[in-house]
C-alpha cells in the first residue's frame, strides 16, 4: 500500500471512532501542556533572575570583613598577591541628595570608574559620560534616581546637586545618568549615585571617622587565576576575618539551582506524558479489537504485515502531533496566565518601594523541539505493541473473529 493510502486510512478510522480519539489526544494534550508550561515558566525565572540580580564580572572576587572592618593594610596585602591586577574599596552609604529644592535618600556607591564594568556589568548609559579622576566630585545617576528630579532625565547632565550625610555637605555634578540596570550583589543600581571612590572615601571618613570599610573589590588578571587567588586570601586573611565571595561561584551556584529545579519539575511534568502513552497504548489495543476483521479482509486482498502495522502507527503519529502542538499552545499561554497571577504574589519590598518581578515565560527553540520529539517518541512506542498484534494476526482467524 503507498504511504498516503495508509494515511488516509488512519484518518478515516481516527473519525469513526470520534469520542476515544478526541479523549486519547486530551490525554496527551494535558502532559505536553503541564510540560511546556512548567518548562517555560521555570526558563522564563532564570532569565528574570539574571537580568534582576546581576553579579560582577568572572574575574571579580569580593573580600568583605567578617568581624572588623578591612584597613588600608589589609588593601595593599590584597593587591600584592599573585594574579591580581587591583584591589579597591567599596564604599556604599545612605545619603540625602538635593536638587531642585527636592530632597530624596539614595544610596551613594564608591568604586574604582577604571573598573566599573567589573564592579557592575552591562551598565550603561542613558546620557553624558563616566567620571573618571580618583577623586572627582561627579557621579553616574541611577535611572530611579534621575526620575525623581526629572521627567528628562538628559536634562540632569552637567548638572550639581547635594549630598548630605550627618550633617556633612558637600557638592556634586552629575556627570551622567545611567539606563535602567537593576539590582547587583551589594546595591539598588537604579536608586544609587555611582562616585568615584576618592571622593566616597573622604565622605566616609567625614561622616563615620574611619579610612576602614566593609568590602574591598579584588579584580583577578583573567578568570583563570581566580581560583589561586581565592586560596591566597583565605590563606593570608583566615576564614575568620574575611568572606571572599568569587563572582564566578556565585554565578555557577544560581545556574545550578536553575537547571536542578527545571529538571526536577520537568521529570515531573513528564510523567503525565508517560501516563498519555499509557493512555494510547490502551486506545490502540481497543482499535485493534474493533477491526480484527476488516484486518483479516485487508490480508486477504494482499495487505502485508508491515501495512497493517503501519496503520495503527501512523493513527497514533497523528494525534500524537496534533495532542503535542494543542498541548504546547496552550502550555506556553497557561504559563503566561500563570505569571500573571503569581507576579504580585512574588513582590519585594524594598526601601524605595515594591518590587514586583515581570516574568516573561521563555520557551527556547531546542526545548520546544525537544519536548514535540520527545513526546512523539513515547506516544509512538506506546502504539507499537498493539500495531504488532495487529500485524500478527492470520487472515483465517481474523475473519472468523466474533
């Protein structure tokens, strides 16, 4: 028989037996929906994730005192060790910033502008330019920030504002404002002033009479040294007195747990495919009931084995793929109704308001490739053993089947 002949057998056979069709494909639909929707929901977290929290770059190490603060000390023993090619403070404060007679709390971040892009990836700018002197008295303006004084936040640049901490004041020029970031492993960027980290350091001492401070920023000559200089800070510094925190563990440590809950709750969703299979296993065995004679009348005039076989198969080819699309649909609009519902449930309070996290489902071209073959593959192979009892059947009993 040619191949569109058997085709078009199996469809005419799938309609004449409407309803367990339609519940056989329900059954598949339903595990490739919870699949699809579990999948690119869980996919859909881990881009928010990065995007939301965003880390510095692989060769930053950040060393934060334990107990005491770290000294200048303990900075220039951090810069003599092997591989790394420079340490900084980090200085983060709430301060009072002033303009336009408005006056709102920010955070004010000290670092090294040589080295932001290690400090703070992806950062940008919306307009004007990054300071650049050790101790220059401008800033990069978070976007939050630059909303609460402008509606054009462009119109800031050149611009000095206030700051005021304790009753110190001292003047700043905002040099740039920065696009929209998010949030990194230490501040708000968005509700921060970004200042070089001279300038921090003398606010600092001014205002908490201390040259000490609570984190420094050791940057590694490649990635490849980090793990070296990781074994030297805890070495030289005791894990008493310092926590260094390598960027490219943390980063492999939120990737981790991503992957194991995806595949945790994708084995799971996955076995409602495995009951689906089931499912058809039983549908084609009922199929086969029902047509022993029309399969012996098929023997008779010269149907082969593999025809008849073929048949059932491709019956079960045909809803698997219509059951897997329906059900990859609606999975990826259930998993959007689904972040819907649960965004305002995940909201964060933070001192400068509620964050309520976009979640945006994400179903990358591979996974959904291999969610439909995979199915297809398990509803197939649930159909193959009542399609070789099918084909096993003698043309003499089939006909005298009752």
């Amino acid at each position: 028989m040619r191949f569109l002949d058997i085709a078009r057998f199996s469809a005419k056979a799938m309609m004449s037996r409407r309803r367990r069709t339609l519940l056989t494909l329900i059954g598949i639909m339903v595990g490739v929906l919870t699949l699809t929707a579990v999948v690119s929901y869980a996919e859909g977290y881990g881009v928010y994730l990065s995007h939301f929290f965003k880390g510095a770059s692989m060769r930053t190490i950040f060393v934060m005192s334990r107990s005491e603060l770290l000294t200048p000390q303990d900075l220039y023993k951090l810069e003599g060790i092997p591989g790394v090619e420079r340490a900084f403070p980090i200085i983060f404060m709430p301060v009072n910033l002033k303009l336009y007679g408005v006056e709102e709390t920010v955070t004010l971040l000290g670092i090294d502008m040589n080295y932001v892009h290690d400090v703070l990836p992806d950062i940008s700018l919306e307009e004007g330019v990054m300071p650049v002197g050790y101790s220059e008295r401008s800033c990069v303006m978070g976007y939050d920030v630059a909303k609460k004084f402008s509606d054009e936040p462009s119109d800031l640049v050149g611009v000095s504002a206030r700051v005021e901490q304790a009753g110190i004041e001292d003047s700043l020029r905002i040099s740039s404002v920065a696009k929209p970031y998010g949030t990194a492993i230490f501040t708000d960027v968005d509700h921060s002033v970004i200042v070089p980290i001279g300038f921090a350091l003398k606010l600092s001492k001014e205002v908490l009479h201390t040259s000490n401070y609570p984190i420094i920023a050791v940057i590694a000559s490649s990635v490849k040294d980090v793990d070296g200089v990781l074994n030297e800070i805890r070495s030289d510094f005791g894990v008493n007195r310092v926590v260094p925190v390598a960027m490219k563990d943390v980063q492999r440590g939120i990737s981790k747990i991503i992957d194991i809950s995806l595949l945790i709750l994708g084995g799971i969703a996955a076995m409602t495919i495995v009951v689906a299979s089931i499912g058809m296993m039983n549908a084609m065995y009922t199929a086969v009931t029902e047509r022993v004679k029309i399969i012996g009348v098929m023997r008779t005039i010269g149907a082969s084995r593999k025809d008849i076989s073929l048949m059932f198969l491709m019956e079960s080819l045909i809803i698997g793929i219509i059951g897997t699309v329906l059900g990859m649909i609606t999975g990826y609009l259930g998993a959007l109704t689904l972040s819907y519902i649960l965004s305002p449930m995940l909201g964060m309070s933070t001192p400068h308001g509620e964050i309520r996290p976009i979640i945006a489902p994400t179903l990358p071209p591979w996974i959904a490739l291999a969610i439909f073959l995979t199915t297809l593959l398990i509803t197939t192979l649930g159909a193959v053993p009542p399609a070789m009892r099918a084909a096993q059947l003698e043309p003499a009993e089939a006909l005298r089947y009752e």
